[in-house]
C-alpha cells in the first residue's frame, strides 16, 4: 500500500479573515462540511485514512534555517506564493489510479482543485 498526500489548495494567497468568513453563507458552509464529513467516512470505511486537517494561514508560519552555524527562525512563509495549502489528507491507496479516484472524490466534495502526491517510500 502506497501513501497519497492530498492538498487542498487555496486559489489566493489571500488570508481569511473573520470578516471574510462573515461572507459565507451558512448552509453552503453546512453543505460543504456535510460532503468532507461523508468523504471522511468513506475514506474510513476503505480503510483507507490515515490522517487528515486544516492548516493555519501562511502568516502563522516560521520559517527554521539550520544550515548554518546558528539556527534561524523566521517568521512568515518560506516562500511568497500566489496560492497556499488550507488543508490535506494523507491515505492509503493500493494504485494511483485508486488514489486520484479518492481525489476526483475529495474535489467534488469541497468544490476545489486537490492535489495529489505520492509520499516517499521508506526503506525497510
């Protein structure tokens, strides 16, 4: 069995805010938590979940350096980007077909893009 990590990608780099979040309508938003339940519980039923959750926004990040002599943190993203990761999965699948199947699932369930990335095999 093949590790997927699956990404879900935010289509701005633009953080939310709580008065962002107040531009949601309720029952979308009741909807939408519906659809990531229901795929949650199948991706259970499969066995196929390992783990999954919502990240903070990019400006909670530090960056830590450590190739030098002295560590360095840094507050704030790695990298400036156009898009950020809000959220992920990590699952099981036995293909990669079987995986972007659970994709093309996850995609339909949040109205969003999902991208999908084998993690490296770990040698025994």
């Amino acid at each position: 069995m093949t590790q997927y990590f699956l990404t879900v990608p935010h289509d701005s780099a633009e953080e939310p805010t709580m008065e962002s979040m107040r531009d949601f309508d309720p029952a979308e938003m009741e909807a939408l938590m519906a659809a990531v339940g229901r795929f949650n519980a199948d991706l259970n039923e499969a066995g196929a979940f390992v783990t999954a959750d919502g990240l903070q926004p990019p400006s909670s990040a530090i960056t830590v350096d450590a190739t030098g002599e002295t560590p360095k943190r840094t507050p704030g993203p790695f990298v400036e980007a156009a898009e950020y990761v809000g959220g992920f999965w990590i699952i099981e699948a036995p293909s990669e077909e079987r995986a972007l199947q659970w994709a093309e699932q996850a995609s339909a369930a949040l109205g969003s893009r999902i991208e999908v990335r084998a993690l490296q095999e770990q040698p025994e």
